[in-house]
C-alpha cells in the first residue's frame, strides 16, 4: 500500500476568497478542524492546533509552521515535526483552491509520511490516522462554509 499522500476533494458552493479564509484563518478552522488553532496567516509563521479528547479532558498540542499563503489560491503548512523547535521532517498540508461552477473545489493533499523515518508499523498506523481524520474533517469543512455563506 502507497503511504506517502493523501488526497481529498470536495466542491464547495462559495467563493474561492471566502473558502481561503476558512482554511487558513484560526478562527474559521477551528469551527471544522482543531478545537483550537493559534497561528497568523504569513508565510514562516509558527503556530500550534489543539485537539481536547471529549472523554477525558486531556490537549494534544501539534506545532505547526506555515509555509505558503497565496490568497484565493493556496494555503499550506508543516506540520507533525520530528523536532519540537519545528526542525527535522514534517507532514506537509496543501489546500489548493479552484474556481468551479460558481463554487470551488478544495483539494486537500497531506505528504511526508515516509520521509519522517517511522517504522512501517507506525507508518502504517499513523498514514490510516491521517487518512481517517481527512475523512471526518474534509466534510466538516464543506458542512461549516455552507452555513458560513447561508448566513446573511
């Protein structure tokens, strides 16, 4: 089984411009992604995203580190670093946005599995993770920018 990308599309009904401030803004992707996101939107900006596990209480704090931020076309980061100063190898995250029958169709790809240097168990358990988690957030997404564009 390939493990090193992971792609996601899904056509949304609203503006590339306004679907850009969904997935590269902290206050818009924590209402589909992370339970919190605290990072600016600038190219070299460090950052970080919380997930609270609703059983138990407990934070799961990942750094991150924007790389691109091309306004309404492309937004991407690291993230998942060997290293906690944000060095060593990481997951890379890219949201392509593109004009698409009066909506945008957002093309999520996640790359770096392999390079991160797990064993292929936990390469394998980590890629099925990734996998399953574009699976549930990919349709939040497109969930909270039909009620971000329905509201007046």
């Amino acid at each position: 089984m390939e493990q090193g990308t992971i792609e996601r599309d899904i056509h949304v009904n609203a503006s590339p411009e306004v679907v850009f401030e969904v997935v590269s803004q902290p206050e818009h992707m924590r209402e589909w992604w992370p339970d919190d996101a605290r990072f600016e939107s600038v190219s070299g900006a460090p950052g970080e995203l919380v997930w609270r596990d609703a059983d138990t209480g407990e934070t799961k704090t990942v750094a991150l580190a924007v790389v691109e931020v091309d306004p309404p076309k492309r937004f991407s980061f690291r993230w998942c670093f060997t290293e906690p100063d944000r060095s060593g190898q990481a997951l890379f995250v890219t949201f392509d946005l593109v004009p698409s029958g009066g909506g945008t169709l957002i093309r999520m790809t996640e790359t770096g599995f392999r390079e991160l240097g797990w064993e292929v168990a936990v390469l394998e358990e980590q890629y099925r993770d990734h996998e399953n988690g574009w699976d549930h957030y990919m349709p939040r997404l497109g969930e909270y920018v039909a009620r971000l564009v329905a509201t007046p």
